[in-house]
C-alpha cells in the first residue's frame, strides 16, 4: 500500500529517487568518518590543533570544481556517461577501506605520530568521494524528469544524512562498551559491539558490492547531442548571461539534454559563469556567512563529552535526531520550491539563535552528572538546530538545481555546491587553532598517582601538566582544571557576527532568486 502511494506520488520516477538516495548514501557513508567519527576518536589523543589538522582531509569535497570539467567530459559511452566515473570511483574507494581496516585503529590510537598519514588517507577518500559526487550530482539532473527534479535535494538530503549516520552515531553508539552492557549485553565485556576496522571492512565490500551491481542491472540513459552549432549557443548564452543585467532565463529547448563538450570549452564557460555578477554576490555570501555554524557543528560534541556527557548520550540524540530530520526533509520539500534563498535566510537567523541555546547549554551543564530534565533542553535544542539546517541545505540544493545549466550539468551543480562546501569547510582550522590558542588549562596530579621512580620525590607536591587533554588527564589520575575556554569566546564572536550578517543577506543574498528560471 505504502509502495503504491509512493509510485502514484513519483510516477516512473519512483526507482531512479531510489537510486540516487542510495548513491547518496554511499558518498554519506566516508563523509561520516570524515567529519564526525574520526574527529571525536582522535578528540582522546590529539589536541584541537591537530584535529583541524585532520579537518585538511575535508578540503576535496570543497575543491572538486578544478577536476570537474574533465568528469563531465571524459567517459565511456557505451556504459553511461556518469557511470563511467560512479562504478569505478566506489569499487576504488571499497578496496581503500578494506587495505586500511587492518591498521586504522593503530593508527587512531597513535596519532601523536600519524596524523599526516591518518589525514593523507581521509585525503584521498574524500577526493574519490567528491569525484563520484560530481556524478551523481549532475546524473540527478537528468534522471529525474522536470516535475520532479526539486526531489533530487531531497534525495541528497536523505542520502548523505542516511550515510552520516550509519557511520557517527550508530557506529560510536554500538563502539560503546557502556552502550552495549546497558542495552544489548546480560554479562558487561570491555569491548563495544563493533570496532572501527570491522566498520570499515564491512563498507569496504558493500562499496564493492554495490558498485559491481549498479553495473550490471542498473541503466543510463545517453541523451549526447554532438553538434558544434549548439555548443556555440549554449557558450553564446553563457556569454549573454554574464554580461546582461537583466533576470536571467533558461532557454527551455537548449538545456533538455546533456552536451558533449570538451574540457576547454567547459572550463572557459565556466569562467564566464564564476564572472556573472549574481554568481559573485552569491559566492561571496556563503563564505561571509558559515562560518557562523563552525563552532556549533565541529566542536560542540567534544565540549560536552568534556562536561562529563557519556558518548551513548550524544549518539541517542542523533537517533532521535536522525528520523526527525528525514520527515522534516520530506515534510518541507514545498516550503522553498518558489522562494529558496528567502527561506534560507530566515532559517540562517533561527539556526545562529541555536547556536546561542547550545552554548548556553555547554555553560550551564550539571556538575553533579544528573542531568535528568536537562537532557532533555539539550535534546530539543539539538533537534531544532538540526531542522533549520536542513532546511537551509535543502533549500540551497534546490536552487542550485534551478539554476543549473545541463548542457554542463557536473560542471553547473558542482562550482555552486563547491562554493557552499567550501564556506562551511575552510574556517574548520581555524576555529580550532583560535580554540587552542584562547584556551588554558591544567592538570594537577599527586606524586603517589604518578609513575616517577625518583625515590626522592616529595609526595606532598603535586605534577601540573599544562593543557593537555581530559582524558589523558584522568589516565594520569589528574584533576583537570580549564582556566579559561576559547570556545566560548569563539562562540561569542560568532553568534554576534551571524546577527551580522543576517542583515547582509536580506539585502544582497535574497534578490538573487528574482532570477527567472
């Protein structure tokens, strides 16, 4: 019944949301070790430095407009346009995680020495994964028929949170001892239920798996229209778009199909694209903007873990979370389909005020570890930042699939993609450097807890440690002791700079969707 009201709501459109929610989800599947798994792993062994180190590992899925023009024009035709790139990139990225699986937790637990070579592998992953991105990306323009290709937001929404957290929450939940002794487990072991080399062993072969399959039973449509005369339309239209200040439309016989283009002449559109002057107001109010958001989305989890919130805690919110924000997904997909750049901004405001609740949340946490009610405050809070941000990426993919040129679809979707990933990637390092730097603190632990074989050593003095981590404070039998935080002074900083620019968008990012489509 459910099946039938899904294919009476999609039409023949039903399997091909299906696939890309899949492929979605892969892509997910990396970008939440990426993003969230691996950092709060390494949170016990490295210092916030070293973790916006790490963050260096991201940069791919915010660079990958250099390579694009070559996905969009090399391929085999034979097999399909986009997955001449997809299949290939995914069994690649399979046999990564199976060759890594055997040494990532060493690797993990060693990070004081293996950062480089801990982020050269994330590296490299995130690459192959911005690479089938970009396939994917511009495969939705096409797979989707017109009435429905507002869907291909939802779908990536879906996809990629789907993905995010099978690999956070769901991994550092069931990687839990405590988690697994309270609700899966009658004798308690000191092991969680799954490890990270088994996690990332099992995607290594489903990548493989998937990808073999989506080989042979899955087909691509080609709609290739070779013909120079059009090319040149299409570059002329570029070219008018750019130089004309008037609203800009999308001539509707010229961009039904896909254009094989050679990777000059994609490039040289693309220039003309990044010179049009809405590209430019828009770029620019994204890299202004994100940077609001970083504090909140990278560094939140770790102060609370640090106030004594258990690691089970945090992946229950997001399974609450998770369910949550996929009906809102679906719930609000008509909320921004006229006006997408309105609601993200009004969901920009409402989302820096919940960055405010959150700190606050981080500021008043219970010392005495009964958290009772306010587990819940934190919950709500939680969920409704997690809803105006998904409502802000759903409403920008949606107008970024508006605008989009299909003749170089890839091309089109990833340099605005590449601009919204790189305004919430680049400042990562930073706020983690400013942390560090306007951050104090201590470890005071007594002579008899410490290994020292001086026999001369006065057990009354204590050892202080300076700004090493919590936990291996407690390892030490410390008491540790935070001076000053440079979290909340980030925090501070960022949520008066995002009332800021609240203003700043309502004036210049908003006009931007008067373009006509």
């Amino acid at each position: 019944m459910f099946y039938n009201y899904l294919k009476k709501t999609f039409g023949h459109d039903l399997h091909n949301i299906l696939w890309l929610i899949a492929l979605y989800l892969i892509q997910g599947i990396p970008i939440g070790l990426s993003f969230g798994t691996i950092p709060f792993l390494l949170h016990k062994h490295a210092t916030y430095t070293q973790i916006g180190i790490f963050y260096f590992s991201t940069y791919p899925y915010s660079l990958k407009l250099l390579w694009s023009p070559l996905v969009d024009s090399y391929y085999w035709k034979s097999f399909g346009r986009r997955k001449s790139w997809i299949v290939p990139i995914q069994i690649i990225a399979g046999l990564f995680f199976i060759a890594i699986s055997f040494k990532i937790e060493y690797l993990v637990e060693h990070v004081q020495s293996f950062i480089l070579p801990v982020t050269a592998f994330f590296f490299i992953l995130i690459f192959l994964m911005a690479t089938q991105d970009i396939a994917v990306d511009a495969w939705a323009l096409t797979i989707l028929s017109k009435s429905n290709l507002h869907y291909a937001s939802i779908c990536q929404t879906i996809g990629l949170n789907t993905g995010y957290f099978l690999s956070y929450t769901i991994f550092l939940a069931l990687n839990s001892p405590s988690f697994a002794n309270r609700y899966f487990r009658s004798t308690p072991s000191e092991e969680g239920m799954i490890t990270l080399s088994g996690y990332v062993f099992f995607w290594g072969c489903v990548f493989v798996m998937f990808s073999i399959y989506l080989a042979l039973f899955k087909g691509e449509e080609n709609n290739h229209i070779i013909m120079k005369e059009k090319v040149d339309r299409v570059e002329e239209n570029v070219y008018n778009y750019s130089s004309s200040s008037s609203p800009i439309t999308t001539p509707p016989n010229e961009l039904n199909h896909e254009i094989d283009l050679e990777p000059i002449q994609v490039y040289k559109q693309l220039w003309k694209i990044i010179k049009m002057p809405h590209i430019k107001t828009l770029a620019l109010m994204f890299l202004m903007s994100k940077v609001v958001f970083q504090a909140n989305e990278s560094v939140l989890n770790l102060k609370l873990l640090e106030k004594g919130l258990k690691r089970e805690d945090i992946a229950f919110f997001s399974i609450i979370q998770f369910p949550c924000v996929i009906l809102f997904s679906i719930l609000s997909s008509n909320w921004f389909k006229h006006k997408p750049l309105t609601t993200w901004t009004y969901s920009y405001i409402v989302a820096v005020l919940f960055v405010f609740l959150n700190m606050l949340g981080v500021v008043n946490f219970p010392q005495n570890q009964e958290i009772g009610y306010y587990f819940l405050v934190l919950l709500v809070c939680s969920l409704c930042f997690a809803f105006t941000y998904t409502l802000m990426s759903s409403s920008q993919s949606s107008f970024f699939l508006k605008i989009s040129d299909k003749s170089i679809g890839g091309t089109y979707v990833t340099l605005l993609n590449t601009i919204a990933n790189f305004a919430g990637t680049y400042p990562k390092f930073f706020i983690f450097i400013l942390i560090d730097f306007w951050t104090t603190s201590k470890c005071i632990v007594n002579n008899n807890n410490s290994n020292s074989s001086n026999s001369t050593t006065n057990f009354s003095s204590p050892i202080t440690f300076d700004n090493i981590s919590k936990e291996l404070c407690h390892e030490k039998g410390g008491e540790y002791i935070i001076l000053q935080d440079g979290y909340y002074i980030v925090s501070v900083l960022s949520i008066l700079y995002g009332v800021f620019m609240f203003f700043v968008l309502k004036k210049y990012l908003i006009p931007i969707e008067r373009i006509k489509l």
